[in-house]
C-alpha cells in the first residue's frame, strides 16, 4: 500500500486486552499498516504518552481506572492536533456519548480483525478530511449509534433519507427501514444543518435525497407542498411556516 503507517496507542486496564489489539494490528499490517507507539493502562498513562510520542488514533477502552475513556476523549479533543478516537469495549451503553465526542468508530469486544480494519479506514478518510478543512472547521459523525435489541448499530449518516421527531425518539428513515435514534432533532439540526434541511418543525429531510416538490390538497381546500424522496414513495410535507425557507434552499 502507498498509505503511511497510521501511529497507534492502545489504552486498555486489562493486558490480555491490550496484547489482543496489538496482535490484531499484526494481523491487519497487510490492509492497515500501522506503528505501535506505545500501550497505556488508564487515560492517564495514555494522555501521557500521547504528549511524549504522539500519535494518528488511540484505540481506548472506556472503563478504566483513574481516567476512564470517555474524560481521556474530552481531554484528547482539547489538544492542539487531537488524534482520532476509536472506543473498543465490552459495554455498548455509552455509544452515543462516544459519537457526541466525534469519536471515529465504536467496537465492541471480541474485536474481529476485519472490523478494526474498517475502524482504521475511517480514521484514514477522517485524517486525509482533518488536513484539507479550514483552521477551525469541525467534522460531523459519519454514522448515527443506534441501539436495538442488545446490539449497536452503525448507520451511515449518507443512508438517511429523514429525521422526524416522535415522542422522545427521532425516526431515522433509509429506503429500506426506520431506525430509532435517542438524540434530540434541534441537536442533529445544529450538527447536520449542512446535510439536513428543516421542512417542519419534527422533520428534518437529507437535501441530497430530494428529488423535488408538488403542490397538493387544492380540491380540500388544505394547499401545501410535499417533499418528494429519492427511492421512496412516501412524501413529507412542508409547514407553511417553513415553505419559505425551504424553496429558497432548493432555489426554487
């Protein structure tokens, strides 16, 4: 591969863990070359050796003494150039906490060698995006945690067709099923404005997933415009309030 070797820190309290990682990352060489820099047992120790070698991702355990995973990812996101972060635990309660701090992916244990692989892809695409963006910019998640029936679910954020609001779920729509999120749609909007335009006020549809308008209920004397969806029959429709602002978006 003409890659550059991604420079690794492994953060995990339990050493069979941390050997685990570290022959996995043998075995992918191949597909994801990569350097160990080094292997921490707590936050702490990790933070440490981050600021001593630096490195392109850490692959840390959130339950761990002293600092856990979740309060080293806020200090990591702090620093000047943070490396990305790829969760790997045996607990999959704190998905969307980890995707709140941009973290890259979120694996749960036993770790496959082909799943690591796909994390270290992303944290190649999420690097190569980190160096052509702005000073400042940030990155939005590339994928929505969803949790269903004791698994975690990665849905790519490009998938989404919608995102409407109900009861205290949002309602992701592909075109091939729902997927309940437990994040809040005023959250997602501040986040994916750019992906995401607001046609009411508990829907949200992906811009690049309209196809275009039409005016409907003339003859029942309830007139408005309805969304029309890239690979779906259903249509969505529009608030008056947000007409406006939604035909100016769509250069209508």
């Amino acid at each position: 591969m003409s890659e550059c070797p991604l420079r690794v820190i492994v953060a995990d309290d339990e050493a069979p863990a941390r050997s685990r990682l570290r022959d996995l990352l043998g075995d992918i060489e191949a597909v994801q070359p990569t350097v160990l820099v080094g292997m921490a047992a707590s936050g702490v120790e990790a933070l440490r050796l981050l600021e001593a070698e630096g490195a392109d991702v850490v692959l840390a355990d959130i339950r761990m003494p002293a600092m856990d995973g979740v309060e080293f990812a806020r200090r990591v996101a702090a620093l000047p150039s943070p490396p990305e972060v790829v969760f790997v635990t045996a607990f999959d309660g704190y998905a969307v906490e980890a995707f709140e701090l941009t973290a890259v992916d979120y694996l749960l244990k036993p770790v496959r060698a082909e799943r690591l692989a796909a994390a270290l892809a992303k944290v190649r695409a999420r690097r190569r995006i980190v160096v052509a963006a702005p000073a400042g910019a940030t990155i939005a998640r590339q994928h929505f945690a969803v949790n269903e029936r004791n698994r975690l679910l990665l849905l790519p954020v490009a998938d989404v067709l919608y995102l409407r609001a109900e009861l205290k779920y949002v309602t992701a729509r592909t075109a091939e099923r729902d997927y309940l999120l437990d994040e809040s749609l005023v959250r997602l909007e501040d986040e994916f404005g750019d992906a995401f335009l607001r046609i009411h006020r508990n829907c949200l549809v992906a811009r690049a997933a309209v196809t275009g308008v039409e005016r409907v209920g003339e003859e029942e004397g309830d007139a408005h415009w309805e969304i029309l969806l890239k690979g779906c029959a259903e249509r969505l429709p529009v608030s008056r309030r947000q007409w406006p602002t939604v035909k100016q978006a769509l250069g209508l």
